[in-house]
C-alpha cells in the first residue's frame, strides 16, 4: 500500500515552511499577513503540518485575552524545509571510502546505519507488527522525498524503495557500499533482518528489500543503539 497524497508536500505547505524557517515562531496571524491568505485556510495548512510532525504548535497567554498559539518546525520540519547537503554527503563519503582499513570502513559505515535508524525511533514502534512497521518506515521516508511504497508478496511485506535515496552516492554500479549501509539502516529501524532483493544498480526499476524470514533468535537483527 502506497502512503496517501495527505503525506506529500504542496507548495503552500513549503511557503509556510519558509517562513518559519526564517522566524523562531509564528501564529496564525502572522501567516495570514506575509501569504495574504484567510485565516481559515492558514489553519487548515498548519493543522495538516501539525499532523504529520514537520510543525509543533504551542499554547501562549497574551495579557486578558484568549489564548493563541504559536507554531515552529520541528527537527524533521527543519531537516525537510533545509537546503540540501548532498555535497557534504558525498565528500564525507569519499573520504571514508579512502580510509586504507577496509574494517574501519565497514565498522563506521555500521555504526552509520543505526545512528540513521534512530531518526525512525519514535514512528516506527517495534512492538507492532511487521507489517505496520514496514508501513511507518514507507511513511517517514515519503516524509523525507524519498517514494517509498509496501507491498505485500505471500506473508512477508516488502519495502521498495520507488527512487534512490543517495543517487549522488550510489551512482556507480561498483560502489555497494552504499546499498549495505541501507539495508542495515532499514534492518535496524523495522526490527527485521531484511536483503536488498532487487537494485536499480542491476537495472531494476527500483530497490526491494524483503524481510529474511527467520526466526528473530536467528536473523541477526541489528540494533538502533550506537
């Protein structure tokens, strides 16, 4: 199941976004002054943000009066309205894939993985089952623009990823290294043990990760501790 149209970001959402990018905090009143948008329509914008956590809303006093509120991003909110640090990325790593220890590659590219994992934490809840877990990872990474969709196939969901996360990254068909830290970033956030199953890199459509289906005992599943 594909997350809903309500996940995506529209336009006006982004505005709204931009805003609070440049000011600490706003209410519904400063909004309607800088869009020169009604006041029920600032609300409906703020409510939908709200909801999917990109917003917070905060209660104040002012004098006699009745109470407003006031909205500012949160963490996500931020991470999402922000420029991007694709450069940044990919300079970090090159130089990691330079590191001459093949071990202390891999162990800094593990401890990578779950230190993304954790960002799932409060979404993805691992006492759920797996299929509602699969399905608040899909949310989050739409959340994040990455197209992300489940998809059951026999008894075990499957993630596929419907456009690369780190296309600046995962660009040449040799650098795998890039797939691994993703498959145990999903491993870790989800609970299950999953295996890339289909790759753009082999000239798949899009990436799939299927969960391994074995018993927990046995699945080595990766924890979100660092």
């Amino acid at each position: 199941m594909r997350p809903t149209e309500s996940e995506h970001i529209r336009p006006i959402d982004q505005a709204v976004m931009d805003l609070l990018r440049q000011h600490r905090s706003m209410t519904v009143q400063d909004f309607t002054g800088c869009l020169e948008v009604t006041a029920t329509a600032v609300r409906q914008r703020l409510d939908r943000l709200v909801e999917v956590r990109l917003i917070e809303r905060r209660k104040e006093s002012v004098g006699r009066g009745r109470p407003q509120f006031r909205y500012s991003l949160t963490s996500l909110g931020m991470s999402y309205s922000s420029v991007s640090y694709a450069d940044l990325a990919a300079a970090l790593w090159a130089e990691v894939m330079e590191l001459p220890n093949a071990s202390v590659r891999s162990g800094i590219m593990r401890r990578v993985a779950r230190r993304m994992s954790q960002a799932f934490a409060e979404s993805v809840v691992l006492e759920g089952s797996l299929q509602d877990r699969m399905q608040a990872m899909a949310v989050e990474l739409v959340k994040r623009k990455i197209p992300t969709a489940v998809s059951p196939e026999g008894a075990l969901p499957i993630l596929q990823m419907l456009a690369c996360p780190f296309p600046n990254l995962a660009s040449d068909e040799n650098n795998r290294q890039v797939c691994e830290m993703e498959q145990e970033m999903i491993s870790a956030a989800v609970g299950q043990a999953v295996e890339l199953d289909c790759c753009r890199l082999d000239g798949h459509e899009h990436c799939q990760f299927r969960p391994i289906n074995t018993p927990p005992a046995l699945a080595n599943i990766p924890s979100r501790s660092v």
